[in-house]
C-alpha cells in the first residue's frame, strides 16, 4: 500500500483533474475521458501499481465516470434547447453496439497495445481540433442507412479503445455535416451514455488479472479513482455547458487539442519506451 505522502498528492491531482475534465465535458461535449485515461495511467502507475491490463482499468474507470458526466452535461444542454434528440435516438443503437465490440477487443489486447491506439488516435484527433475549419463540410445532413449505422457503430467503437464519451469524433462528424457547433457539443453529450453506460457495465464483470491490480478495483473499474473524479465532474459538467454558450469555443479547442496532442504523444513514448 502507497505511503499517505504520495497518497494525498495523487488524490489532489485526481480532484483537479476531475473538475478539469467535467468542465471540458460541458464546453467541447468530449465526456472528460481524453484528460482521465491519461491522468488515471500516470496516477497508478506513480503508486506503483503495474498490471498486465492497467490502461485497460484506466480505459474502463474513464468510461464510468462519464456515465454520471455525460447524464450531467446532456440536461445542462437540454435545458438551453441545443440537444438534437432526433440524432441521439438514431444513433444510439449503431453507438452502443460498437461499444460493446470495443469492449470485447479492449479486454484482450496488451495494455500496451491500448496505450499506442490511445496515443495515435489522441493526436489525429488533436490535429483536427486545432486545424479543422468551419467550412468543411461532407454532406449537407446527417448519414442515414448503412452508412449511419457504419459510422456509429465506428464512434462507438474507436471511443471505447480510447475511454472516451465519443465527442472527440461525433462532434466533427455532426459539424462535417452542417450541424452547429453548440448543437453538435450537446448533442454529442448524449452520445457519451450510449457508448459508456453499456462499456462500464461490460468491463465490471469483466476479470483482469489481480497481480499488480490497484486496490478497490472492481472487474476493470478501480472505484476509488470513480469516485473521487465523479464528485467533481458532476459539479463542474454543467459549468461547461454554461461555458459553452458564452466562450469562444473555437479559441479553446485550438488550446485543447494542442494540450492533447501533447499527452497523446508522451503515452505513444510511454508504449515504446517504457
């Protein structure tokens, strides 16, 4: 068991980083797990736990999180009218099934594996926050058919390799196809729950190797890290999405996505190197 001196730093660390990621939850509707799976990696693995499978329980603990976040960040959304519900509801299903395949795939890679799909995916989609224009534009609405059901099922897929709530590519997609900004981000907090609330559950009865496992750790989902990061993300969501109608929110994802490729880049190095 980690000594109080390095317990109480990395419990800071976790509280900040969850009123972080709530806020970002409500601002860019990208559901907190872009700045978690990162901070959960570096948190266990600075109190010197080393499971086989860690990012696959920094990866779950995320999803879990925005469960409660995404719920949070929806009806934040919905009471300011920007949530597409039409989109939600005919996503949702492609999502969900996706995610379930994400599940079934994650619990058996390497963690290692998981941390470089992390990494590349994390600076693709950095690169495309920072220098993605406004006018670009794939079609003039929103897929339907196979292809909305290809799409989603691959939102809903790539978002769970990664422990992220799926804004990081439902919020292009939807805005690719000439939805608003504000009405994709809150649209696309809704597509958080489709892709985590069936992920978290897949990964509780999961069972990853106990050697090397952090304590309170259920299935892949550690509680203590939930729970610490929940009490603060559901504070802060609704913050976000309040931010969100205000701030100039295309100076912010430029910040973001240039912090983002950063982390993304240091766990590429983590998976090389060690």
């Amino acid at each position: 068991m980690p000594e109080i001196s390095t317990l109480l730093p990395t419990l800071f660390m976790l509280l900040a980083i969850g009123a972080f990621a709530g806020v970002l939850a409500g601002l860019l509707g990208v559901g907190g797990g872009i700045v978690l799976v990162p901070a959960f990696y570096y948190a266990f693995s600075g109190l010197g736990y080393d499971n086989a499978q860690l990012m696959q329980i920094c990866v779950a603990t995320s999803l879990a999180t925005i469960v409660f976040t995404s719920v949070r960040s929806v009806m934040s959304h919905n009471k300011k009218g920007s949530v597409d519900w039409h989109i939600l509801k005919t996503w949702a299903p492609g999502i969900m099934i996706g995610a379930v395949v994400g599940v079934l795939i994650a619990a058996k890679l390497p963690s290692n594996t998981l941390t470089m799909i992390f990494g590349v995916l994390g600076i693709c989609v950095g690169f495309y926050m920072a220098f993605g224009r406004s006018d670009w534009h794939l079609g003039e609405a929103m897929p339907t058919g196979i292809i909305r059901a290809s799409v989603s099922s691959v939102i809903g897929f790539l978002s769970v390799l990664m422990g992220i709530g799926g804004g990081s590519f439902a919020v292009p997609t939807m805005t690719l196809h000439r939805i608003p900004i504000h009405k994709a981000v809150a649209t696309a907090a809704g597509f958080g729950v489709a892709i985590a609330l069936p992920s978290a559950i897949g990964f509780l009865i999961a069972q990853p190797p106990v050697a090397g496992k952090p304590p309170m750790t259920v299935g892949y989902v550690n509680i203590a890290a939930f729970l610490v990061v929940i009490s603060m993300t559901m504070i802060t969501a609704p913050m976000g999405a309040t931010l969100a109608h205000k701030l100039n929110v295309k100076t912010l994802k430029r910040v973001f996505a240039f912090f983002l490729i950063i982390v993304a880049s240091n766990m590429l190095r983590e998976a090389f190197f060690g």
